[in-house]
C-alpha cells in the first residue's frame, strides 16, 4: 500500500496519463468484444443466508477509501454480533476508479509502465505514486494502516464473499491510450487487463449501468467518491 499523498498523485498521473477517461464515450465498433453474461451477473450477486446487501461506488482513486469503507462496514456489523456471512459486500469500480480493479501482473507490464511514459517533470511534481513490480497499490494490507486499512486483501479477509465490477468502457479507454503509450495494439493490451483482474472482479458493460442494476436487485448504495 501506499500513502493517501501517492493515490492522489496517482489519480493526477491517471488523468494526464489516460484522457479518454475524463469523457465516457460510447464503445466504437473496432474495440475488443466484452466477454459479459448477464446470468453470470446475477449469480454473483447471490448469496444464501445475506440479509443485509451493500453497494460501494467509486469513480476515483482516492487512496483505495471503497475498501476502507466496506471494512468499515464489515467490522461494524461484527461490533453488534452479525456473522459475516449474512453480509454481502460489493463495489463497483467505473471512471478513473477503474484502474483498482486489475491485478498485479497488469499494473507491472502495463499501467505502471504507462505511467513512466510521463514527462518526468509531471511525474515528480506528484512524487511517485507507484513503483515498478509493485504491482496494484491497493491489493496489499498496509501493516502501519491499522484498523484503517483499505486494502483488497484486508477486505476479503474480513468478507470473503465481497464483490468487485469493473467498468468495460473505462478498461476500453485506458486500454487504447496504454497501447499508443507502449507501442502495443490495443487489443493485446486490452486483452491482458480483461483476464486480469482482481480476485472475485467480473467485467460489466459501464459503471454507471451496474450501480443501477445493483440497486434494483436490493442493494443499498454509498457512494465512496464523486
């Protein structure tokens, strides 16, 4: 993990770094086909025994704070006693929040390589926000962060059943500038970030379309970021 200072520089690289991202756009007929079932959605917003049903939506970076909430949700209901398999956690990670949901190897061959594509002036004016093979920044417990932790891992300890959904058309924007920043073709590039993404993560047409659809299944919704 990193500090709260290097995600919001790394919430200012993404935004220089990927500028598709700054305006959603409709996906154009040569981008890579989503891999999404709608029947597989739902199974993964069932749970047996969940009575209680949360959704986190996060649109930014913001030092990782959609884990840190849904700890704080979990480590609430255990305060008053509710087993944490009658909760069912579940984020939806759209715009430039949509970089938390890949994993490691995707972060080490191509987003944090992206980055260092800079203009290393821009780059120290935020301080390094990632190092090379460190992989996502967000997906390691920060032994110094406490009960303030807002790390993947920490959250799936805490709820083993959580859910993660990423938006496509943030992964089709920041897969199109990776590749012209990297000299690879945005089909490979997308190709590799789709089949990596965090554990127990699914791909879901737009952000915004599963914050709405999660919602009419029941869930409750807190909105980490605007």
């Amino acid at each position: 993990m990193t500090t709260r200072h290097d995600f919001l520089a790394l919430g200012a690289l993404l935004a220089a770094a990927f500028p598709s991202l700054a305006v959603a756009a409709p996906a154009a007929a040569h981008e890579p086909a989503l891999d999404f079932a709608l029947p597989a959605f739902e199974a993964s917003l069932a749970s047996a025994g969940a009575a209680h049903k949360h959704l986190f939506a996060s649109k930014a970076v913001d030092d990782g704070g959609v884990f840190g909430a849904m700890q704080t949700v979990m480590h609430a209901y255990a305060s008053i006693g509710t087993r944490a398999g009658d909760v069912l956690p579940v984020a939806v990670l759209y715009h430039y929040g949509a970089v938390l949901g890949f994993g490691d190897a995707s972060w080490n061959d191509y987003i944090t390589p992206a980055l260092a594509k800079m203009p290393k002036d821009k780059v120290a004016r935020f301080g390094l926000a990632v190092k090379p093979g460190g992989g996502n920044p967000a997906m390691k417990v920060d032994p110094k962060a406490g009960a303030f932790d807002s790390s993947i891992d920490g959250l799936l300890a805490l709820a083993p059943n959580a859910r993660f959904y990423v938006c496509n058309n943030a992964l089709a924007g920041m897969s199109a500038e990776i590749a012209k920043l990297l000299g690879r073709t945005h089909a490979a590039v997308y190709g590799a970030l789709a089949h990596d993404l965090i554990p127990h993560a699914m791909l879901v047409p737009a952000g915004v379309w599963a914050v709405h659809a999660i919602q009419e299944r029941g869930f409750t919704l807190l909105q980490t970021s605007l």
